[in-house]
C-alpha cells in the first residue's frame, strides 16, 4: 500500500516541494472586478484566462456566508503569476436567489 500511495502523491509532492521552494512574483497593486479568472504576471491589468494553467497553485475562496456557502472570490498563485477569481454573482449583485441554480461559474 505504501507503494501504491507513493506512486500516487508522487505528481502532487513533487508541485508542492517546488512551490515550497520557489518565491512567488509580486503581488498585482491592483485587483480587476470581472466576473471568471484573471492573470496577473507583472504585466499591465491582468489578462482574461480560462482557469490558472499550472499544476501548482496554493489557493483560497471566500464566501459570502450570509448568501449561501458558494465561494464569491478566489485568489490563486503560483510560482509564475498570481490570479484571481469573482464569481458572476458578486459582479453582478445578485446575490438572492443564487442557490436555486448552482453553475460551475458560480462554483469555481
């Protein structure tokens, strides 16, 4: 079994020892309010992105808890860029009635 778990972990170990090991890029001066994901890697504004490319990311959502338990923003960075996300509900303000139809943009 230990075997096993190893040969598992192994892709996951081998991203945390190199961000544990690696100093991240400065953080954006300033955060963009747009609903999705936006990178952040030195350059002016940030760039509109699918979803963070890299397999190691340290990571952490917030939630309106009031509204519901959905996350309403995310930041993630690795060792090449920071990132943020916002979910369309907190862009938009809508935040009543949000729970009734769960979409992965909502979702992370």
């Amino acid at each position: 079994f230990r075997k096993i778990a190893s040969e598992q972990s192994e892709p996951y170990l081998t991203e945390a020892k190199k961000l544990a090991s690696s100093k991240l890029p400065p953080m954006p001066p300033k955060w963009n309010f747009e609903s999705g994901w936006t990178k952040y890697d030195g350059k002016e504004g940030g760039a509109r992105v699918e979803c963070p490319p890299e397999a190691g990311l340290v990571f952490d959502v917030e939630v309106c808890v009031p509204y519901g338990p959905l996350p309403v923003l995310g930041v993630a960075a690795s060792t090449e860029a920071w990132y943020s996300w916002t979910s369309e509900t907190l862009v938009s303000r809508a935040l009543y009635g949000w729970l009734s139809e769960p979409t992965p943009s909502k979702l992370t």
